[in-house]
C-alpha cells in the first residue's frame, strides 16, 4: 500500500505517545483507549518497516526513526491546526503583517482602522510599530508603512503622502510667539534630521539659526510631541500626523510655514509577491489618504 494512504489517525497516536512519552496519556488526550494506541503505532511500523518506540519502564522512547519522523509530523500538525484556526464563519481569515512606523500609526492609522475592518473583517491584521528602522525580511513582515524619499534597497515602495513639517507647540509656548523670529528664543524640539530646522529658517526667511540648538533630540515625533505638550519647547513635525491635538487645542501651529522633508510609503520587499489580503489592504489604504 503506498505510503501516501497513511491513516491520519494512526499519524496522530504517534505524535502524540511521543510527546508525552506514553502510550496512556496519549490516549487520555485523544479520548481513546491505550490499546487503540498500541493498535495505531503498530498499523503505522508496520507500514514504513521500522519500530517507532522503545519501552522503558516508565513509559515509551523514540527510536533513531521516531526522531527522525517527529518533527516535520509536529511541524505538519501545526500548520493544519493554524490553518483551521483561520476559518470562521464560513470565511477562511487571513493575516496580514503589517511594519509601521509610530508616529504614522498613531496619528494616522488607528484612527481608521475600525473602518478596515469593517471593510475586511476576514483579515487578521498584526501591527507592529518601529520608529522608522524596520528589516521586512528578518521580522516577516508583509508590508511597512515608514517615512522617507522610497529608496530602499530591495524594495517595491508606493507613495502614500507628503507630510510636511510645521512647528507645533503648547498654547503656553505659542503665547510668547509673535512672529518667526520670536522662535529662536524657545527651544528647539528636534528629530535626529538635523537639517530640519535650516529648512524652516529658510522658508520663514530667517536665513540663520542659533549655534547650538537649544531643546532636546527624539527620535521620535510621538516622544517630541509629548514634550511640546509639556511647554518643553517647540516641536518640528507633521500636522498631520497630530490632528488630534491640534483639533483639541493641546497643540497649536503658531505660523502657517510648512517645509516638504518627505513622506510615507508602503513598502515590501521585491521577492514577496502580493497576496490577496496585502492587496486589499493596500486598496483600502491609498483609497482612504488625503
């Protein structure tokens, strides 16, 4: 009889007399009797040729075959389970990995994601958040939302939108400030782009900054923003991506100056095909920007 007609239930005593090293507990987990495991090692030895177990005294060992055939059995197993794991309702789920960086997922994503689900209730979307330093290969991500020009090596990456820069402060902080000038007088809240702050020099026709900045360095527009809500300076980041607190007054934008210094995309890697819940989600996504 050929190896490929092996019976599942057979398969299934076997792994699981070897993970629990005896044949009782085996059938206690598998609602059956011990004999009914016995019956079903011997059917599966007799038909690849080979003995599975060892007795000992307190039960059962693998032999060098048993080891050999557990793992990719285990491995199997788990893949069925998680694949049935997945259906509900009728509906086969899907999971989507999904890489973003925190100030985009705050401020943008969550916010509209009641909506994607609503939209695609049969996937499953895992979030990560980074702050804009992300390997989609070693992480096993299907996509990563992160601000920048595009250019990443290895890497197919879509436009989503431009968010240009703006200072945003406390309404405390913005009481001081009455034109552009009176801002060399703050501190100045900053990410590790040291450039940022020229280019809005620049824009407000300034042309000159002070040496050195004072205010703190993030690495995080979030983290930033919490400290400008905290009177602890002024705070170079997209209004976009802080609605909320400028639609609440906690924040403020004092000037109308913005400066272009990027954007974010939607990115994977070259070698990942799309999938189709990658598909839909990238659908939703650049239907709902701005």
């Amino acid at each position: 009889m050929p190896r490929s007609s092996l019976p599942l239930n057979a398969l299934r005593a076997f792994e699981a007399a070897a993970r629990h090293g005896s044949f009782t507990k085996a059938a206690i987990e598998l609602c059956v009797t011990q004999t009914a495991i016995s019956h079903h090692v011997r059917s599966l030895e007799a038909r690849l040729g080979a003995a599975m177990f060892k007795r000992v005294p307190r039960g059962v060992t693998l032999t060098a075959e048993g080891e050999a055939l557990l793992p990719p059995l285990r491995e199997s197993f788990d893949r069925i389970d998680a694949l049935l794991d997945r259906f509900d309702g009728g509906a086969l789920h899907e999971v989507l990995t999904l890489g973003v960086v925190g100030t985009f997922a705050v401020g943008w994503l969550l916010p509209r994601l009641q909506e994607f689900r609503e939209r695609c209730p049969h996937i499953d979307l895992r979030l990560s958040t980074n702050n804009n330093h992300v390997d989609l290969a070693a992480e096993g991500l299907d996509y990563a939302i992160r601000f920048g020009d595009g250019a990443w090596h290895g890497t197919l990456a879509e436009a989503l939108f431009d968010t240009p820069l703006a200072a945003l402060c406390s309404p405390r902080v913005a009481a001081a400030l009455r034109a552009p000038e009176d801002i060399l007088q703050q501190p100045l809240l900053r990410s590790y782009r040291s450039d940022e702050w020229d280019a809005w020099f620049n824009a407000a026709g300034l042309g000159h900054r002070p040496s050195p900045i004072r205010g703190m360095t993030f690495d995080s527009s979030l983290a930033m923003m919490d400290a400008a809500l905290q009177d602890a300076g002024v705070a170079l980041a997209p209004p976009l991506m802080f609605e909320r607190h400028l639609s609440t007054g906690a924040i403020v934008q004092p000037f109308d100056i913005q400066v272009p210094r990027g954007g974010y995309w939607l990115t994977r890697l070259q070698s990942k095909p799309e999938t189709a819940a990658m598909a839909e989600f990238r659908s939703w996504l650049t239907s709902s920007r701005p």
